[in-house]
C-alpha cells in the first residue's frame, strides 16, 4: 500500500478581522465592481487595484514503484484586499483590473500544464516547490510588465494590445483550465 504524503500552500493575508474572503477564477471569472470592497489607497497614483494570487496542493503515492501525482491548482481574487477610488468605477478600468485576474489563472493553467507533464524525481516535494516559485515569479513579472506597458490602463492601444495577447494565451493553455 502507497504511502500519501500531502503539501499544501495556501496564502493567507490578514485585515483587521484576521480573515479576507476569496473566490476562485473556477467559481467566477468575471469581476464586478462590488468585488472591491477594500479600502482604497489614497495616496497611490492608481484608481483601483484587485488582489490575485495562485494556490496549489499536492500529494503522491507510490504503489507498485509507480508515483501517482495528484494536484489542484486555483487563481483566486481577494476582495478585501482589492479597491477602487470612490467615482473612478469605468468599465475600460474594470477591463484593465480583469486582465490582472486572467493573468493570475493564465499562470495557474501553465502550473496546472507543469504538473501534468512532470515526471518524479528524487526529491517531488523539492521539484514541485521549485517549479511553483518559477511559475509565481512569471506571473508576478507578467502582471508588472502589463502595467507598465498599458501604462495601468491609460494607454488604449497597449491595453488592447494585451487583451488579445491574454486571450490567445488562454485559449493555448484551455486544455489546462481545471
């Protein structure tokens, strides 16, 4: 009988209460307004600014010599973390704070991709780690490389530009949605 040995990471952020509800891309992919329900940073330069992240879990047995990878990976939004100006609410602003969220869950589908096409080696536990700051450092650098480039939000043409670069990566990456 297979030995399971289980890691989970999860990322918690505290408020003043000590919880910060969050929903899945898998629950719902579309942002509304009333998800941001933080308090605005009022010094900041930006209008809004959502709150997404990836988690992964993971566990393995053995049985027969064979390793048997089991995994769930999620994007999630956090929306006390995530707030808008007050009379700022645009849909093109929206759109932009959107594509944050599908970045965060195009990222979860590369991991989800990673971990189906990974073969165990000596150390999963290490692997597995290592592959995750990988695809976290690549999401990280791909949501500031967005907001530069679409100068967050007020540059149309890059803005678009993006959208359809998302949107083509998403569909690449559609067999990895779950």
């Amino acid at each position: 009988m297979g030995k399971y040995f289980t890691i989970i990471l999860f990322l918690f952020f505290a408020n003043n209460n000590g919880y910060v509800g969050k929903f899945s891309y898998t629950e719902r992919s579309e942002l509304e307004w009333s998800d941001f329900r933080g308090r605005p940073e009022m010094r900041s330069s930006f209008d809004a600014s959502v709150n997404t992240g990836i988690t992964y879990q993971w566990s393995y047995g053995k049985d027969k010599g064979d390793i048997e990878l089991n995994y769930q990976v999620d994007s999630f939004c956090y929306p006390s973390l995530s707030w808008v100006k007050r009379g700022q609410m645009s849909a093109a602003l929206l759109s932009h704070e959107q594509l944050h969220f599908d970045i965060s869950e195009l990222h979860a589908r590369i991991m989800r991709k990673r971990l189906k096409e990974y073969k165990a080696g000596n150390n999963i536990r290490r692997d597995l780690n290592k592959m995750y700051k990988l695809v976290e450092r690549m999401r990280v650098n791909m949501q500031e490389r967005y907001d530069e480039e679409t100068d967050h939000s007020r540059n149309d043409v890059n803005q678009k530009k993006w959208e359809k670069k998302i949107q083509t990566l998403m569909w690449y990456y559609r067999d990895y949605n779950e």
